[in-house]
C-alpha cells in the first residue's frame, strides 16, 4: 500500500509504529543515503542490520522495501523507523544520534545522492585511474566482468554467442553445489546475476546493437533452459530469465532492422526448433511463432509449414502450432485460403475465436451462434471450462443482438457456475430484469446456486448479499462458517452495524483457533486478531481474551511472549 509522507502513522499497525519509533529514538538508523531524487536506502541496526528502500513521490511513499523476515503486515518496524528519521524535523523528534562527534555533526544544507557522488568521481579520475579499475576488478569479479563485456560488446571484434554462452555457464558453475544442483536460494542468486547481462542486452537494443543483442538473448535462453533440469526454480528467476530473453528477441524482430539480423534471428529460430532445444517447453512453439514474424521468401514459408506440421506431440502444440500456420497464410495467401483452413481445423479453440469474431464483425450472428453453440458440445464433456466461454460468446452475440431474453439466459447460467471473464455478469442481469422482478428474480439465483452444493456456493452468495447491501444475511451467512479467514474477510462490510456480533465471531474463533494450533506463527496470528478486536473498540473483550489464554496455556513461552505485544 502507499503511504502519505505526513499522515503515514494513521495507516500503520499502532505497534509496529511504537517500535519503529523506539528503534527511532534509539539511533538504530543510520543516516539514509539519497539514491536520486527522492530515493532512499538506509541500514537500520538491530538483531542483525536491514537495509530499507523507499520512493517518496510527491508526498506519498509509493515503494517500501526491507530484507528484514517480518510477514505479518504490510510495513515492518524497520520501514517504519526510517520514515520517522526522515520527518524528524517535521514531529519535532529528538533521536540518539550514531554519526560523528559534536564538532563534525554540523548537518549539510543538502547532501549529494549517490548519482552526484559518482558523476563527481568520474569527472575528476583520470581516463588511465578508470582503466586500471576495471581491469583490476573485472579480474577479481566475475559478474563485473561479465557486465562489462556484454555492455560493450560492440567493441569486441571476437564477439560471438559463444562468448555469452560462457559468461551464463560461469554463473551456472558458480551456483551449482558439489553435485552439480542448483537450490532455490541459488536459483535466486542466478536469476540476479543473468538480469544483469539482459539489461546489457536491452542497452544494446536502444543503442541499435541489435547483433549483441542477439547473441546474449539466445545464450541465456539455451543455457537457462538446460539449467532447469538441475535446478529448484520454485520462485520462476530461471524460467523468467528465458522468458524476458524471448521477450528481447520478439522486440528486435518487430523493429525492423536489417536484413542480415532477420536472417540471423529467424534462421535461429529454425535450428533451434530442429534440433530441439526447448522441446517440451513453451519456447518449442514460441521460435516458430518468431521466425513467422521474419518469413519473406517462399523457401522460408515451405520451411516453416514443414515444422508446423512436426510440432503435433500435444493438444497444446497442435492448436498453437494451427495458429501460427493460419496467420502465415492470412499475410501469404490472402483470406480465402486462411478462411479455408480455419474452417477444416474448427476444432482448435484459437481458431474457433477468430472464426466467431469475424461472424460478429460481419454481423453474421446466424453463423456466430451455430460456431459457438457447436463448441459448447464439442468442448463439454472433456474442456468444460472452454465449454462456458462459448456460453459467454453467446451471450456477447446476444448483446450484439440486443436480445434481452438471451442475454438473461446466458448471464444467469454463467454468474451462477461462477465464470470468470472480463464481463459483470451480475450487473448485465440487474440492467436487463425488470426492476419490480428484481427481488423475486435474484432469490431464485440464490436457490439455484444453494442446490448445486459446491465449497465456493459460500462465497458467491455472499457477493450477492453484499451488492444488495443485505447485511443481515450476510451476518448470519458467515456466522454458518466462522472461521477467522472469513470473519476477515467480510469485517470490512459487517463492522459498521454489528461490530458487537463480529467481536464475539473473532472471539470465540481466536479461542478454537488456539486449541487446534501451536507454534510462534500461531500466535503471532491469534494477536492479529486480537487487535482486530482492540480496532474495534472492543478492548475489554481483547483483554479477556488475554487473560484466558494466559491462563489456559501458561507453559507456551512464545504465546506469552507475543501476547505481551499486544
């Protein structure tokens, strides 16, 4: 969440402030340095030193970032104490200081960011004083080195892809553990070390140093691949590295550069297809779709028709593969022969789409409603849920159409089986039945959901009673499942009318919640709940509450330490 500059204590856990604000006063923070206008980064000292980060825009904090473990809410006391040394001046706040003596603690005007520090430095070094820098370094630096040379590629005459198919094995090799693995904290630490050479990469881009980009796009993409048979990439760094290196090589092509880099990308993307490098993996397809952007000849067409025809090993590659082939002949052979072919592979979903809108571009609804209609029956019984986004066509051939009996119909069944799309369904009901109906119209859609006796019912009907503003029910709904994740969750609706009911709900929730659960992380969330209470005016249950667990468990050490925080 963002945070206004001044009023930032209003939105932030009245404990968590507390002891930013001890943390504060006590001179754990040492001065924060300005990155560049309005970026700050500090190291606040405390069990161990963290390092916060945070943007201030125009009197928000719109960015906060601490290394610190705190999950428990969305500001920890370190982010927190850092904004408090930043406003000192403003609160009138007297801190220990940890800087220098009296006499050298005379506070500057304005302190230089680090973007101003190093635009100094490198005014005054002298060109031999750089050189002899980055030589040292990027002999005793591997990521710096690899940096380097991919930064200035251009200038290298040797540059190749195999020079960046070295640099990625090197981080590889550096992360992998004695067996050859990388773990998931690994993982983490090579996914920052390849971000670097695709920023290098993007740099080349913006500087028209489309062959670089090239090569350092398609050795991350062949090595990160491989690495992803011998690695935990729970977090997605190494499969997200991929991606982003694709992501490069579709921008180079569709900024249509030369036609040495044409050649270079699209005869890439067909070895690289033959000889199966990222067979298995949504690449396989994706080259194909690249090099389809590229074709130009005839011979190149022929050959990509070739692969296409090979890429069938799933439902997945098929449809894809089918898409890709009806583009080419839409751009080739004009819209008779790709009509022709969507027509006879009508079974694929991607081309079912196109077929659809271009019968509801043309107003051809006749043929629109019989396309969907017959993907409904196609896809019910094995695609069910592809089987409802034809139900949603029908329902936009309907609006289309302005049949309101229609558009009821279809509405109706898709918000009571839940679909989700970009449409409102319940809204598009509400503007087509009559408003004296209304009522009468929607209890029925609350039977019919309550009969099908499915675990998300629950929280359907609760979407209705809180768009009709029924509070009551929506009470007593949730007092039929009062957990404390849904008594959460519909506090905010219910705590104007019947905090006293939703007091009583957390309550007695907190109390089951406790004698099912143990461990720090347990009580940690039982005392969230607990200043619910306390948020809801309710101190002297929040209190009781208190004195019961103190009692009832006085042997679990951590629950009276975390009740002490309360």
């Amino acid at each position: 969440m963002q945070l206004p500059f001044n009023q930032f204590e209003q939105y932030i856990d009245e404990t968590i402030l507390k002891r930013g604000l001890s943390y504060f006063k006590k001179g754990h923070v040492q001065e924060p340095e300005e990155l560049s206008p309005g970026e700050y980064e500090a190291i606040v000292e405390g069990t161990e030193d963290y390092t916060v980060q945070l943007t201030l825009k125009n009197g928000i904090i719109t960015e906060y970032v601490c290394d610190c473990p705190y999950d428990m809410g969305p500001v920890c006391k370190h982010v927190v104490a850092v904004i408090f040394h930043l406003q000192q001046d403003e609160l009138e706040l007297n801190k220990k200081t940890k800087r220098a003596p009296k006499e050298q603690a005379i506070k500057p005007v304005k302190r230089k960011t680090v973007a101003q520090q190093v635009d100094e430095l490198l005014e005054k070094a002298t060109h031999e004083e750089l050189k002899e820098f980055v030589r040292d370094k990027a002999s005793q630096n591997v990521p710096f080195r690899n940096l380097f040379l991919s930064s200035f590629a251009q200038h290298n005459s040797d540059e190749s892809k195999k020079l960046y198919v070295k640099q990625v094995k090197s981080i590889l090799k550096t992360a992998s553990d004695r067996h050859g693995f990388i773990d998931w904290s690994a993982s983490r630490l090579v996914g920052n070390a390849v971000d670097n050479l695709l920023e290098s990469a993007q740099k080349q881009i913006n500087n028209y140093n489309f062959k670089s980009a090239v090569f350092i796009s398609t050795a991350i993409m062949e090595q990160m691949t491989e690495a992803l048979q011998y690695s935990d990439d729970s977090n997605g760094d190494i499969g997200g590295c991929v991606d982003a290196a694709y992501e490069m090589l579709f921008t180079i092509a569709q900024e249509q550069s030369s036609e040495e880099i044409r050649k270079l990308i699209i005869e890439y993307c067909f070895t690289s297809f033959d000889k199966q490098i990222y067979l298995g993996w949504d690449w396989h397809i994706g080259v194909l779709r690249l090099a389809a952007l590229l074709l130009k000849t005839e011979e190149e067409t022929e050959r990509i028709f070739k692969q296409i025809d090979k890429a069938q090993r799933s439902d997945y590659e098929r449809e894809e593969a089918q898409s890709i082939k009806y583009n080419i002949l839409l751009k080739t052979k004009g819209e008779n022969a790709a009509e022709k072919y969507l027509e006879q592979n009508i079974t694929n979903s991607n081309l079912r789409r196109e077929a659809i809108q271009k019968a509801l571009e043309k107003k051809n609804y006749e043929k629109a409603i019989s396309l969907a209609k017959d993907g409904v029956n196609y896809d019910l019984k094995d695609k069910p849920g592809l089987a409802k986004e034809w139900y949603d066509w029908l329902l936009k051939i309907a609006q289309a159409q302005n049949d309101s009996e229609k558009i009821i119909e279809y509405a109706r069944f898709l918000f009571i089986d839940n679909f989700r799309n970009e449409q409102d369904y319940y809204q598009i009901l509400k503007q087509h039945v009559k408003t004296e109906k209304w009522n009468t119209f929607v209890e029925g859609i609350i039977q019919d959901i309550v009969s099908k006796k499915r675990w998300l019912d629950t929280g359907l009907i609760a979407s209705i009673l809180i768009k009709e503003e029924w509070w009551d029910r929506l009470l007593e709904l949730v007092k039929k499942s009062p957990d404390l994740n849904t008594i959460d969750h519909y506090e905010k609706h219910l705590s104007k009318n019947y905090s006293n009911e939703i007091v009583e709900l957390y309550a007695n929730g907190i109390l089951k919640y406790m004698k099912n659960s143990m461990g720090r992380d347990h009580y940690q969330n039982a005392c969230r709940y607990i200043r619910k209470i306390i948020k809801l005016g309710a101190r002297n249950k929040a209190n009781e509450i208190i004195s019961y667990l103190r009692a009832e468990y006085p042997k679990r050490k951590a629950l009276m330490e975390e009740l002490d925080k309360v």
